[in-house]
C-alpha cells in the first residue's frame, strides 16, 4: 500500500511539473509578445524530445480533456447561435472551400509519395480538420485590430463548424483499410 502512495504521489507531483512547466513557457511566450498557445506550443515541442513524452501525456491527459472542454465552451461564449444561424449560408461555404482547399493540396501530395488513392483520398479529408491554430491567429489579429470583428467572427464560425464535423471525418476515414497506410500502392511501382 506504501508503494502504491509513493507511486500516486510520484505521478501526481510528475503531473504537476508538467503544468507548471507549460504554464511557465506560456507566460514567457507572453512576454516575449508572441502568445500564451506559442509558449505552450513550444513546451510540448521541447517535451516530445524527451524521454518523459509518454508519461507526461498520461499526466496531462485528464488535464487536457477538462481544458479542452471548457475552451470549445469560451468558444460558444464569443459566437452566437444567432450569428450562426444569420451566417450560416456563409459559413458553410467557407467550411466547403477550406475543406476543398485542403483535401485538393494534401491528397496529390500524399499520392505522390506513392499511397493508394484511397489513403490519400483519407488523409486529406482528416488534415481538413486541423484547424485550431487558425483561432489562435485570429484571435491574434483581432487583438491587434488587423482583422475586423465581423471577419473574426466568420473565421471562429468556420472553425468551430469543422470542429464539430471532424468527428464525421475520423469516421469516414474509419472505411478506408489500414493496410492502405501501411503499404505503398502496389500498381505504381
């Protein structure tokens, strides 16, 4: 039972330097006038070069799953059902041309390093997903007032649509078989 403390402990306090680390590298990245995410961007990038990567993870991740809700939450806080359901034919067509913008670059680029058109095809919509950081940068530029309220609104509209919808794409990529990933296409070479 001791040593189930200790390690308990052990983990905890492990856990806590984490944080207290990120939280560190977000504030210098605030001082430096870059942004509390570049700070933590860059923590987590000096982290995964370590050997301790996978058990900060572990540490963090309960961490990680309370942020992160409460984040999509302050989201909701800055942009109105309404503004959505007034924009909404607007939106949705930003979400269609960032999704065909980035399926368009990223699956000719994929299939060329020689994948199946398929994994290619998968991979493209899932990078079409990622697109947290342009809250950052928005949110960035509206402070700065390069952006105007109204494209700020938009480009947050946008972004918390494809992050709803991302769950459709991990799916729809769920059908395309692993072993596309894993091997070369065959009829290429």
């Amino acid at each position: 039972a001791a040593r189930a403390a200790a390690r308990a402990a052990s983990a905890a306090s492990f856990g806590l330097c984490v944080v207290g680390y990120a939280l560190a590298m977000s504030l210098l990245g605030d001082r430096l006038k870059l942004s509390h995410e570049a700070g933590a961007l860059f923590a987590g990038i000096v982290l995964v070069g370590t050997a301790h990567v996978d058990r900060a993870k572990k540490a963090v991740a309960p961490l990680a799953a309370l942020f992160g809700g409460m984040y999509i939450a302050s989201l909701g806080l800055v942009v109105s059902p309404r503004y959505l359901q007034t924009h909404f034919s607007a939106v949705c067509a930003h979400v269609l041309f960032v999704v065909a913008v980035k399926v368009a670059v990223v699956a000719p680029l994929v299939y060329a390093l020689g994948f199946s058109r398929a994994a290619a095809a998968g991979a493209g919509v899932v990078f079409a997903q990622v697109s947290e950081v342009a809250l950052f940068v928005a949110a960035r530029a509206h402070d700065l007032e390069l952006v105007a309220r109204h494209t700020y609104l938009d480009v947050l509209s946008t972004t918390i649509v494809l992050l709803a919808v991302a769950p459709l794409f991990v799916h729809a990529l769920r059908r395309v078989d692993r072993k596309q990933f894993l091997a070369l296409d065959a009829k290429r070479n």
